[in-house]
C-alpha cells in the first residue's frame, strides 16, 4: 500500500539491518537430523545466565520497587557497582566514580546518546572499516558523514594512527572504536589506544570506544590504563554492555563511562529518548557483580577454547585475518567471487549461517549502495564462535571444506 506521506531522508539513506538477511538465508535451508543447521551469525552468548542471576531477575520482576521510573542515568546502587567492577577489570588505580556512569538500554543507545549529545547534522564521524553496521547505521539516521578509516588483513586490522590523523578536518567530532573489534575480532592494544587518546586530545575532538567485548580478553591484564588518571576525562567516552558476559541480551542494558560535564548533556537525550534504563536487571544484576566474576571468568575461557578449536580445524585454504571477542574475520578461498554470495550459499545450501564482510562495508548514497571493499576483492566472512559448541565448530570447519567442491567455484591457487 503507497504511503499517502513521506519518510524520513535520514531513513531512506540508512542500510537495512542485514541479520534479517541472515535469517531468510537460514530459513531457506532445509535441515535434518543428520546435517542441522549452524548459526555462526549473530553475536549472541552461546549459554543462559548463571542460576543466581535468574533467580535475582525473576524476584526484581515481583518486587514493587521494579515498577516505577528511576532517574534518567538509572538507579545509584547500579552505577556504584559498575564503578567497583570497573576498579577489578582495569586495575586499583582506575578513576571511575558512579558520578561517570550513565545507563542505558544496551550498548547501542549508548552510542546513539553519545552521538546525539556530540555532534550536528553534516558533523563528521572516523570509522574503522569494516565497522560495526549499527555504528554507520546510527550517523546515517542523524544526517552524519562517516568517514572511513580503512584497515587492512596485513595489519591484523588494526587501525592507523597516522591514517586516522590524516582524515580528521574542522567537521570533525569524535573517532569511534570498538574492540575487541566487531566484526573483524581485532584486539587494540594498550598502546595503541593511548596513542588514539592522544591524538584525539591533541585535535580536540571525542574518542568513544565501545568495550562491549572487553570480558573475553583472556590474557590476564586490563584491556588498557587509560582511566589510570583523572586526564581520560577530556576525550574518553567509554561504551559498555551487559548482554555478552552476564549472557543478558534481552535485558537491555548498557552504559556510557565519560565526564560529569558530557554526561549533563547525555543525560537531556536519555530523558527523551529512554525515560529510564530498565529496572529488574538494574536490581538483580547490581548486588550479583562481585559474585560473578567467575562465571565471567569461565564464560571467557569457554570462548577462546572455541577461538582455538576453530583456528585448528578451520581448513587451510581458508585464512584467519584476526580472532577475538566473539568473532573471527576469514578470507574465502573462491576465486572472483564475492563473500555476499559465498555466505548465501553456505547458508541456503551448506547449512552454515556467516555474514559477509560487505554488511560491514557499504555506505548508502544518494540511494546507491556504494561498498567500501576491505581489500580489492570483497573476500572476507565473520563467524561468531560464541553461539554454538565445540562440536558445532568442527562439523562448521568440515563444511567449509566440503563447500570447495560442493559450490563448484574455483578455488585461488
């Protein structure tokens, strides 16, 4: 039926969100008991939450004080246990008070009130690319230019400094990281994202970085220093969600780490946009931090276990760009043919569910799609190891190279 008004131009330049695309992709494979469908898709955890933690939440659901609205930047007790957890992730010296914290319905309004409160329309925004769809996703609805920070397989893609420097101009407001990095699983150091503080600093413009990923780091020492002094205020805006650790994506609820002095203005946007972040995970998940540090803990373990397992199997033709997080970015082996289509058909006929790097790729221009291609082929597949078992990324592993005959694609030499 034609609309008898008009949409928004912020709408019709946006992408459409592509895991539906997943999910017809996976609808159209007819599975059986002997070759059932893999999903490699979507980011999601693998596992419920913790028994304490279900049980917390179906209490806060029953309690009187779940009903009411809270304050736009959600209930104080939460905030002092995110700050303390903040203090057990990033070390004694991490300078993070609740007076920092805002909460807010998962980590993408987080990013989403971030912007509001950062920029105008026509502003610019650096991405990495290939970048997190609902990021460009986000600019796009507000009228914003992305600008592309490209990265390449032969720097793990790790973004450059001295790019990054060289794309920054008076329209300029903010660079905007996530790692470990969604979708490529690239881990930023330390150093690196000091030097990006830095620079950020230097030409007055905001650094958000979205550490939604930051619980599967493994190796033992914080993610970074950067909240090490009182200076991270003047440049950091720190992104966070619950729903990968505490395995809570439909509870909907994240947060923004920055400034009293920004927050102010934050806040004005969650006032309207989300009132309050939700109550019931709020009471049940705040008192339960310091309980589930092992749960946490193991859940990490259990994903780089899947990490190495997929590593291992993955067949030799295929080649691993970078691993981390929940995910792992591979380069197809098929000669001249896209990753769009190989993904489509290792979901329709395969029964394995990826997505190709070209969702995280394109820009939308003047109704075009215009991909901003990784390398000069667009080869490269995500796969999230966090969703299935490890039995599932061996048999995932086996139709991969089953697929180099199957497809009848050439394969590289």
């Amino acid at each position: 039926m034609a609309l008898s008004f008009r949409v928004g131009r912020g709408i019709l330049s946006t992408l459409s969100p592509p895991i539906p695309q997943a999910h017809e992709w996976a609808n159209a494979y007819k599975a059986t008991p002997a070759r059932p469908l893999l999903n490699m898709s979507q980011g999601v955890p693998g596992i419920p939450p913790p028994p304490e933690l279900q049980r917390a939440l179906g209490a806060a659901a029953a309690s009187q004080e779940s009903f009411g609205y809270t304050v736009p930047e959600g209930d104080l007790s939460m905030r002092n246990a995110l700050a303390a957890e903040m203090k057990h992730i990033y070390g004694n010296s991490c300078d993070v008070t609740s007076s920092d914290i805002a909460l807010t319905t998962g980590c993408n309004l987080a990013f989403v009130a971030s912007i509001m409160a950062l920029t105008d329309a026509g502003d610019e925004v650096i991405l990495p690319v290939p970048w997190y769809f609902n990021h460009q996703m986000t600019l796009s609805m507000l009228g914003l230019e992305t600008v592309c920070l490209r990265t390449y397989p032969e720097d793990g893609f790790q973004p450059s400094i001295e790019r990054c420097e060289k794309l920054i101009t008076p329209k300029t407001r903010a660079i905007a990281l996530v790692t470990p990095n969604n979708p490529t699983g690239s881990i930023y150091s330390a150093e690196l994202l000091a030097q990006f503080v830095k620079l950020a600093t230097d030409k007055g413009v905001a650094l958000i970085i979205d550490e939604t990923y930051r619980d599967f780091i493994t190796s033992g020492e914080p993610p970074h220093a950067l909240f090490a002094s009182d200076a991270w205020r003047r440049t950091v805006v720190h992104c966070y969600s619950f729903s990968k650790a505490y395995c809570i994506p439909g509870h909907r609820l994240g947060a923004i780490v920055a400034a009293p002095e920004f927050l102010t203005h934050v806040k004005t946007v969650l006032d309207t946009v989300q009132i309050c972040p939700p109550r019931v995970v709020q009471l049940a998940l705040g008192p339960l931090l310091p309980s589930l540090r092992d749960f946490v803990a193991e859940t990490a373990r259990a994903v780089e276990h899947r990490h190495v397992l997929f590593r291992n199997a993955l067949p030799p033709s295929w080649r691993l760009g970078a691993q981390g997080g929940y995910y792992a970015f591979v380069r197809h082996p098929f000669k001249h043919v896209a990753a769009f289509d190989v993904c489509k058909r290792l979901a329709t006929e395969m029964g394995v569910v990826t997505l190709p790097s070209a969702f995280f790729c394109e820009q939308k221009v003047g109704g075009e799609v215009k991909e901003v291609t990784v390398e000069e082929e667009d080869k490269w597949i995500r796969f999230s190891v966090a969703n299935i078992n490890d039995e599932k990324v061996q048999k995932v592993c086996e139709r991969l190279k089953e697929s180099e005959t199957a497809l009848g694609w050439e394969l590289e030499g």
